[in-house]
C-alpha cells in the first residue's frame, strides 16, 4: 500500500457488498480506519449508504464487476438466508 511518496501509505480499497444492516456498521468502521470504501448491493439502497459517508471517500458502485475490479478487500454484507 506504500504508493511510493516517502512512506506515505495509500488508502486501502474496500469493496462492501450490501447495504442493509451490517453494511450500515462496516461501512463507518473502514472510513474511521481511512479506507476508501464502494459499496454495492441489489436492491438499491447502495447509493443511499453510500451518500451518507461520501465526505469520508465512500461511494456507490453501479456493478459488482466495478466494485470487484478496484478492491483490495472485499467485506461481504449480505443475508445468511
């Protein structure tokens, strides 16, 4: 993650699938750790979540392909049913 700068460490990318519950507690999580988070989810409540922490770098991915190619980790945030 060093991008080269003298030690200064680039901020991790984080790809959150899901926006429900659980989504709604990782998400503030990695924005304290000073991730850059995109979140992803089927039902539309992505860019929702999204928005309320795009202050912090948070956004809305419109694809899981999108959200897969640009992350470093991805948190799984969806329903055990």
């Amino acid at each position: 993650m060093d991008g080269g700068k003298g030690g200064h460490m680039s901020p991790l990318e984080v790809g959150l699938v899901g926006a429900g519950g659980m989504a709604g507690v990782h998400l503030p999580a990695w924005v304290e750790l000073g991730a850059r988070v995109r979140v992803f989810s089927i039902d539309g409540l992505a860019p929702g979540l999204a928005a309320r922490y795009a202050e912090r770098g948070a956004a809305a991915a419109a694809a899981l392909d999108e959200l897969l190619a640009g992350s470093a980790v991805v948190d799984v945030c969806t329903p055990t049913y």
